[in-house]
C-alpha cells in the first residue's frame, strides 16, 4: 500500500505542476497582447510614412501641373523673342510674372510689408544700419520677405535707421 500511496502521490504532484499561478498567465496575456499592440503601431507608422510620401508627392503634382501655363508662356516669349521688338518681349515676361505672382497669390502667399514700417524681427532681417531721424524704420529693402498664411516664407532682408543717441549729439555741439 505504501507503493501505491507513493504512486498516488506522485501522480498528484505532476497535476500541480500543470495548474499554473492565475498570474503567470495574466502576464503571458498582458505580454502577447503587448508585443501584438507594438507590431500594429510599428505597421500604422510605416502607413503613414507611406501615405505622407504619397500625400507630398500629390501635392507636387497639383502644383507642377498649376505651373505648366507658366512654362508655356515662357517657351512663347522664348520663341518670339528671336528678333523680336524688346519692349514686346518686356511685356510678355511682365504677363508671365503677373501670371505666377497671381498663382502663389491664390494659395495664400504674400508679401510682408517694409519700406516706411517699423522694424520686426520677426518679418525683417537688418544687413545695414542708417543714421535716421526715424528710429527702428525701414529704410530700404534689398530682398522682398513673403508670409504664406501666418507664416514667414522668408524674411525681408531691409536697411533700418537709427537715432543718433542725444548724449553724443550733445558732445558734438559743446565741442564746435
């Protein structure tokens, strides 16, 4: 009997084994529903790549084929130019610069304002400084700035004035 008590025993030990702690088993859960979770973000961020690559060159499309009018006018003034009158020409790229100017118009460009505003740091790049009675005033602008939207494309590049401080102004006239 004791034989078989010992079988017995033996036989039960093995079923323990097989009842695994309800813990364990939420972990395997927890972790394969993890490693599926981080494969699917990793795919979504490989499709979106994707289709923000799409999305980017489709947008180049549209644009290239808004500017083809453009091409084919230059071709044209191109063409007619040969020989032609020069002030016929200087219109035709007048109407070419009109017609481009009118398409970045259309999608929301525009130029930022300089010449007699006060200086921006925020629109407006300073290369010179002038003597001016007009302090932080644009004076002259070297490069035209554009915003699309609220956006600064590129800064104006401008020349701004500056007082001449009063102290100095006031040495200058004790010493004549």
């Amino acid at each position: 009997m004791t034989k078989k008590k010992h079988e017995h025993a033996e036989e039960k030990e093995p079923k323990k084994e097989a009842v695994q702690d309800p813990k364990d088993v939420q972990i395997a859960e927890l972790t394969d529903t993890l490693q599926r979770l981080q494969a699917e973000f990793e795919n979504y961020k490989k499709r979106v790549d994707k289709e923000k690559e799409s999305f980017a060159k489709y947008c180049n499309g549209k644009m290239v084929a808004r500017l083809l009018p453009l091409l084919d006018s230059f071709e044209q003034a191109i063409k007619n130019g040969n020989g032609a009158d020069i002030e016929k020409f200087r219109k035709g790229i007048e109407l070419i610069y009109a017609q481009l100017y009118s398409l970045l118009e259309a999608d929301g460009l525009r130029p930022i304002k300089a010449v007699g505003e006060k200086f921006d740091p925020y629109r407006h790049e300073v290369l010179m400084q002038a003597e001016s009675d007009k302090d932080d005033t644009i004076l002259e602008e070297f490069q035209k700035g554009y915003m699309l939207g609220d956006s600064v494309l590129r800064h104006s590049k401008v020349k701004i004035g500056k007082k001449k401080p009063e102290n100095l102004a006031g040495e200058e006239k004790n010493e004549t």
